[in-house]
C-alpha cells in the first residue's frame, strides 16, 4: 500500500512538472518574436498611460500580452467579430495590474467573453458583477475562469483615462482578489505581515466610503465601491490607476497599500490634469 501511494505521489509530481515545463517551453515561443508594430500603434492610441511609461514597464506589458492572448480563450458574444484591437485593448487593461508583482498571468482565467454592449441576463445577486442596474450589465468576473465584458465600455474606458471608470481593470481586480478562492477585497499579499495593515486601511475606507454614500457626500471613489469589500477593492483599483494624483491627496494611507500591492506609482505616468 505504501508503494502504491510512493508511486502514484510520484505521478502527480511528474503531471504537474510537464505542466510547468510545457507552459514555460509555450512562453519562451510566444516571447520569441518580436511584438508587432500593428499592437504597439494599438496601444499608443488606446493606452494614455503607455507612452509615459519607462521603457521597462513597455516590455513587461508587452511581454504580458503576449502572454495574455496567446494562452487565454477570447469568444465574440452577441454578434461581435472579435479583431487584434479588441484583444490588446483588453489584455493591457488587464495586464497594467500585473507589472512589476511577482505574479502569474491570471492562472485561473480560461476565457474572456466579449459583448459588443451592455447586455441583459436574468436578474440575481453576484458580489463581483460590475452593473447599471440587476439586469443591464457591463462586466462580471466569475470566480471558475472566465471574466464577461462589454467592449464598448471596455473602449471608453481605456480612451478616458482620468474619469476613474474603467471596466477592464475593475474586472480583472475581482480576478486577483479570487485568486485565493474567495472575493472579499483582500488578495493575496507578497508577505504575511502585510494582511493586518491591509484589512485596518480598507476597513476604515470601505467604512468611509459607505458613509459619504448614505449622506450623499462626493468622494474620489465611485458610490459603487461601498457595495460590499470585494466591489470596494475593485472600484480602489479603478481610481488607483485613473485618478493616483487625487487618491493619494485625499487617501494617502489607501494609496500607500494599492501602490505595495501594485508595484507601480502611477503617478509617475503623469497622466492626470
């Protein structure tokens, strides 16, 4: 019996080992090319915060997309003919939350669905679904593999960089924080001792936030974020990249703790008026 439990621990090891090789061996041949010149137009275009970047994150995020695209699943949904502009768009969205963290690429997403629109399902609760109303929706993320978009939304907001709305990144938030298998605003962190500074930061602004939403008091962050912890986190993320200049005046110590989760300072992208 003992043998046989020797023998099969050792055929695990050995699936997950050619996993590992076999991903990094379809890396190495994704990264082997040089990155197109129709993708970097894509992203000078569609990016604002692309060109201000060191000439390091530009290779990370390339790098990142190639990645992204060639091992994720893109699926036109309601009509739409999905095309390069469409992939790269998304996927740098995606990817600007990855630069410079010691990170997978998204290793619990399979596929991206991608609607031409807002679009209509039947109405029921989801903490991560980012929405209009109960029906009318512009993206989900769902905790087994795949995250839902609307493109049109998806286009604004990666063009306006400076309204703190953007679909993607808020999407791909949700992602991360699933990644430990539970949406509750907290990700996982590089270090064990960063958990309690965490959890009293995005208590006491999930709290204000509620608070400023109830009263009806404006706040640099979209109302939607006072939802729950998960959408808190999501909606964080959003005006962390979009907004940096007036979240770090208005919520130094959030700021402090997005920038050591994120790696980056995005107000070195100088993008914000």
């Amino acid at each position: 019996m003992l043998l046989f439990f020797i023998i099969l621990g050792g055929g695990v090891w050995a699936v997950r080992a050619y996993g590992v090789f076999s991903r990094l061996r379809r890396r190495r041949i994704l990264l082997s090319k040089p990155f197109s010149a129709e993708w970097s137009a894509i992203l000078a275009k569609n990016l604002p915060p692309y060109q201000n970047m060191s000439s390091e994150l530009q290779q990370q995020l390339q790098d990142y997309i190639r990645i992204f695209i060639g091992e994720k699943s893109f699926e036109g949904c309601g009509g739409l003919e999905l095309t390069d502009e469409i992939k790269v768009i998304i996927a740098a969205e995606a990817c600007l939350l990855l630069l410079n963290r010691d990170t997978d690429c998204y290793p619990k997403l399979y596929s991206v669905l991608v609607y031409p629109s807002t679009y209509v399902v039947g109405a029921r609760h989801q903490p991560t679904v980012h929405q209009d109303n109960m029906s009318v929706r512009l993206g989900e993320s769902w905790n087994h593999g795949a995250v839902v978009l609307a493109w049109d939304s998806v286009r604004k907001g990666g063009l306006n960089f400076r309204d703190g709305h953007n679909v993607a990144m808020h999407e791909f938030a949700h992602q991360l924080d699933q990644e430990d298998g539970r949406g509750d605003g907290v990700p996982i962190l590089a270090q064990r001792s960063a958990y309690s500074a965490w959890s009293q930061v995005f208590l006491k602004e999930y709290e204000l936030l509620q608070y400023q939403t109830k009263k009806g008091q404006k706040s640099v962050m979209d109302k939607y974020g006072a939802t729950d912890p998960a959408e808190f986190f999501a909606v964080a993320t959003e005006t962390f990249f979009e907004k940096p200049f007036q979240l770090k005046k208005n919520h130094p110590d959030l700021y402090h703790e997005l920038q050591g989760f994120y790696k980056v300072d995005p107000i070195e992208w100088g993008i914000e008026l």
